[in-house]
C-alpha cells in the first residue's frame, strides 16, 4: 500500500520566524503533537513537536517570544507519497519517530503519516509491534530481547 492512501493531507504549518506560543497554541487548537515548519515555497525546513517545546524552549526559560527556529528540529525525516507503508514504519523504527513529513518530488510538503496511521495497514501487526519497540527503547545500539510481544498477548 501506498504512502499516498494513508497520509494526512492537511497539516498544520508554520514559519520559522512564528514564535514558540503561538505553535504551542496550534497544537493546543488542533489536538496534535507537531507541526510543520515551512516556507512560502511548502518546501519543508524542519519540524516542532510539543517534546521540542517542553525540552529546547520551556526548560530553558524560552518560550513566549522566541521564533520557533530556535528549537525546531531542522533535519526532519521524511518521505517520498509514491514509497509504501511498510517503508515507512522500517523508517519510523531505524530513526526512532512516531510521525513522517510526506513530500513529493519536488521535495515540497504534501502530508504527514503517524504511526497510528500505518496501524490501519493490514496484516501489520507484528512489524508494528517491533517498531513500537524500536522506537520505545532509549537507545538502539542496545541488543534487543529474543522475543517480541504478539499482538495475540494481549486481546482486546
């Protein structure tokens, strides 16, 4: 399946001169945990995650009048619409995030995909857990157990 079926097609957007309160209001006002940062062209210059504003912004007494571009994060990993959903969740996995930016050829924004998203693929169950996993564990040099949980450990 295609990245294109699944992504979110209308994103909440910012520049990277917008200050830190008013995309903490974003994320507040749209229920969501990024946004993406642009410019006038939709080519994507970073992103900010409500974790971005909490560590690089509150704790260190920046918040209400700083431009967001001094915490985004600038090298934000995205992903071709046309690649498939399995892709996307070995991504999610290799760099340890639970949403990519969706561009197309032009590398221009297009969407997002969450993880939540890719979990509407079927018969992905097993691949999901190990990427939740993957994303979960606090350092990925570390040597995994021998066995995953199955989905089948816990019915609902």
């Amino acid at each position: 399946m295609k990245i294109k079926t699944l992504m979110t097609k209308k994103v909440i957007t910012a520049k990277k001169q917008d200050r830190i309160s008013h995309i903490a209001m974003l994320m507040a006002n749209y229920d969501i945990g990024m946004v993406v940062i642009i410019n006038d062209n939709r080519e994507v210059l970073g992103v900010v995650t409500d974790r971005d504003i909490v560590i690089r912004a509150l704790s260190q007494g920046r918040f209400e009048d700083a431009p967001v571009e001094t915490i985004m994060t600038q090298h934000c990993i995205d992903i071709d619409k046309n690649e498939t959903a399995i892709r996307a969740m070995e991504m999610m996995g290799e760099y340890q995030v639970r949403r990519l930016v969706i561009t197309n050829d032009d590398k221009k924004l297009v969407g997002i995909v969450s993880l939540a998203d890719l979990a509407l693929v079927k018969n992905t169950n097993k691949l999901i857990n190990e990427i939740l996993y993957e994303i979960s564990i606090p350092n990925p040099q570390k040597e995994k157990p021998l066995k995953y949980l199955e989905v089948e450990d816990y019915p609902l």
